[in-house]
C-alpha cells in the first residue's frame, strides 16, 4: 500500500462514526446475503432413513419422503413433518398425523432456519391479515400474511444490490464522459454538454412507465433503465475539475514528455477528481435506495413477486391499522441511509488533505 493510500485508510479508521457505521452496516449486509439460511420455508438439513437431505439447495418431491405426491414437499405442512420424522409412515400421518407426532421416536430430525418462513411465504393459519407480531412473526405479517422480518431482511439485500450496481456503473460511464468532455473541450465538450442537456431532460419515470407496459419488468432491467439515467450526476463536477487541471504546468510537461492523454488522465488528474466524485458517492447511493422504493411504492418497480421495502411502505399507506409496517419499513431506511451516508463522509474525508482526525 502507499503512504498516500495508508495516511487515508488512518484516517477513516480514526472517524469513529464512520468506522462503526462501517462495521454495523457491513454486519447487516453479510446477514442479509444469507437470507436463505436465516428465513426460509424450507429445511436447512434433513436426516430421513440413514440419509441427510438439503432441501435448502435441491427440491426433492413428497415421494421420496413416503408420500403418494411427485411434487416437491409442503415441509411446513403438518403431514410431511410426520411423514419426515416417522420414517415414511403414510396411512398413519394422512390419519392421525398430530397423534403419531406426539408418540415418536424421534430416529429422524429436521433443521429449520431461525424464521421458517421465507419473503414469498402465505401463512394460512393466520386468522387476520395483517397480524400483529407474535412469537412466530416477530414484525408482524403484510397483507397477504407472508412473515413482515423475512421481507425486510431479503428487501435490505436487494436494495443494497441494486444501489450498488447502478452506483458502480454510473460512477464509470459519468467520470469517463466527464473526462472526455473536460480534457479535450472544444467540440467534444460542446456536442457532449447539447447531448447530456436532451437526455436529462427525457422524463424518466414515462420511460420506465412505457418499457414496463412493453417488456415484463425485473431486477436486471429496471437496474439497467435507472443506469441509464444516472450516469448525468457525475459528470458536471469531473468535468470542471478536468477543465480547471488540463492547463496546469505538469499536465503541459506531461504532454510535451510525449506521455499518452490517457496516462495523463488516469494518473494525473483522476485522482485530483476523486474528491469531488465521493462528495457526491453518499447522495448517489441513498438516491438509488429512494430511487428504486419510489417506484415499488407507485407499482412501476420490481415485480410483485420480489420482497421490495417500496411495496412494504405502500402497505404501511394503504393498512393504517397495522403500524408495525410503517415502523418496519421506516426504521430500515432510516437505518440504512443513515449508515450508508455516514460511512462515505468518512471516506470523503479520509481523501481530503485538509482534514486530519486526531
């Protein structure tokens, strides 16, 4: 590492509010991306007959568990369950299932996630719709009944995903055309400054509107749509620092050293850009989290098949009585946006000189 890079990681590490918004956000996410071994209506691990089964990575069919059906198994249902821990016993569990659970020798087990319930899960037991939190839900159920905690859990992974996809790639495609519009000027920035004037001012929202009623949206697409009109914030301010650099002494020495224009850009004066540009990184990510539940919350996002903190907060609107959704959702975007914006001011100060901590 070079002493340039060290005296920044020093002094990240020495902003204390940066470096524990770093280490709990990193600690939330890292639960998050294990979603599926934290809430899931599947079993993590089967021991059925002398043989483990992981229906967490494979779907095995009620038939393999004695049962008369080829579809893949209900494990929540009470039948399978005594199927399972019976050994194969089907007359009896189709009869008396809750019976045979109480007498069993339990030679065969099955372990659940902590919630056994996963985003997409209906809970049909459950009498009202939204229910309050209990012991098996521990924030309650949405409209549909399906577990407030798994939506929550797998909606945070998602949203940090697509904050950081569009983030990354707008990043790339804003502070290379700013470059290139800033370091050559002339024409190239004239025909680039007319261009990003008429793109920014196409409506985004009627393109993303239009393209869903043409093509059935998804992650990938939407995260696509919203790159493509992100990219803009970033390249007003790399280009200023670009036009206000290119005429410097050691830029002319480079150039007159016979040093390529794109040595010159990557080794001069990118690093020279970089501030201004993580200014900006916090607004850019957070406004992709807002960006991304705008549009679940007015239904031109994700699919309704995907666990969206949007659509949650449009439930929280819609079911005033139950506000264990609006306390859900608020306290996750506030949690992560918060995080999120205090662990970027740690690194924008951490490549700012002037700033020292003590």
């Amino acid at each position: 590492m070079s002493p340039l890079n060290e005296r920044r990681l020093k002094n990240f590490m020495k902003n204390r509010r940066a470096k524990y918004s770093l280490f709990i956000f990193f600690s939330i996410f890292l639960i998050s991306i294990f979603s599926e071994f934290i809430a899931n209506d599947k079993p993590l691990v089967i021991y059925f007959n002398d043989k483990l089964y992981f229906p967490i990575f494979k779907n095995y069919s009620e038939r393999e568990f004695g049962g008369e059906f080829e579809t893949e198994a209900e494990y929540k249902s009470i039948e399978v369950e005594c199927l399972i821990l019976s050994g194969g016993m089907l007359d009896g569990c189709i009869e008396n299932a809750e019976e045979i659970m109480n007498e069993i020798d339990v030679s065969n087990w099955i372990i659940w996630p902590i919630i056994n319930s996963s985003f997409n899960t209906v809970n049909y037991d459950v009498k009202v719709a939204p229910s309050p939190p209990d012991k098996n839900h521990l924030l309650g159920t949405d409209d549909q009944t399906r577990d407030v905690f798994a939506r929550v859990l797998y909606g945070f992974r998602i949203s940090v995903f697509f904050a950081f996809l569009v983030s990354f790639f707008s990043t790339i495609i804003g502070i290379s055309a700013g470059a290139v519009q800033g370091f050559f000027g002339g024409w190239t920035d004239l025909i680039f400054q007319r261009f990003i004037e008429i793109w920014t001012s196409l409506p985004y929202l009627y393109v993303i509107i239009i393209l869903a009623a043409v093509f059935p949206m998804n992650f990938w697409l939407l995260t696509f749509i919203v790159i493509l009109f992100s990219w803009t914030a970033l390249v007003g301010v790399v280009r200023a620092e670009f036009l206000r650099v290119r005429n410097f002494e050691y830029i002319l020495a480079a150039k007159a050293l016979g040093v390529s224009n794109f040595k010159i850009i990557i080794r001069h004066i990118i690093p020279n850009a970089m501030v201004a540009s993580i200014t900006l990184l916090p607004f850019f990510i957070t406004g992709s989290i807002s960006t991304l539940a705008t549009l679940d919350f007015l239904g031109f996002g994700l699919p309704a098949n995907y666990p969206s903190l949007g659509e949650l907060a449009l439930q929280a609107k819609n079911q005033l009585n139950a506000p264990w959704l609006g306390i859900s959702a608020f306290l996750t975007f506030t949690v992560m946006l918060s995080l999120q914006v205090f662990i970027f001011e740690g690194i924008r100060d951490a490549f700012d000189p002037r700033k020292v901590f003590i």
